[in-house]
C-alpha cells in the first residue's frame, strides 16, 4: 500500500449511484463522482515552524467527506483510490468506522401471551 507524506490522505472513495431514484440506471457519464470515502492510510501530519508535527484530524477507518473534484486521483492494482489534502477535508462521520461493521440488534423474544 501507499505511505502519504506531510498531512496528505489516502481515502478509498464509496461507490456511486449506479441507478436513480426512479429506478433507471445511470450510465457512466452521468453518475455524480462519490464525496464520501474510507481512510486507508494517513501522512505524519504537516510539519510546524518549531519542527514538531500537527496532529492529523483523521485516522485510518475514518470516513469522511471531501470536496467533489478534490484530490489526485491514483490507481494502485485494481483499485482507484484518492490522495487528498488534510486540510481540505470537510467532514469526518460520527459514529461511522468502516472497519468495523455495525452489531445487529437482538432479536425480540416472544412471551406467548395474546392480547
């Protein structure tokens, strides 16, 4: 995988909507580019005037949001990944990691009493 420098991003962008709301589906050309995107690695931070580091505002399995048309766009095997600056993060989702998927509720428990 990719190591960024400085307080650089690597952010693995969500999928795109391939169908629209009505239910047709949308060519290549015509799907919005994604805004939202999993951290998968992350620089040391952007180096102060004193020579210390500035702590990064994202870790990796964060997800995030970030300008449309932000970011270099690179490719690493199979996959298109993006590089984005730190600073040009818009948003960090709460409560969302995608490393670790969500517990399913417990299932209800029936008392067998009629009502």
């Amino acid at each position: 995988m990719l190591q960024p420098l400085g307080n650089r991003v690597l952010v693995e962008p969500s999928a795109s909507e391939v169908k629209s709301a009505g239910g047709i589906i949308l060519p290549d050309s015509a799907q919005k580019k994604p805004q939202e995107g999993t951290v998968l690695a992350v620089g040391p931070g952007k180096l102060l005037d004193d020579g210390t580091r500035a702590p990064m505002p994202v870790a990796v399995g964060d997800v995030i949001i970030y300008p449309e048309y932000g970011g270099t766009e690179i490719r690493v095997g199979e996959k298109d990944l993006l590089l984005v600056d730190a600073d040009s993060i818009l948003a960090v989702k709460t409560g969302h990691k995608a490393a670790k998927p969500a517990p399913k509720p417990a299932a209800k428990k029936k008392t067998g009493k009629k009502r």
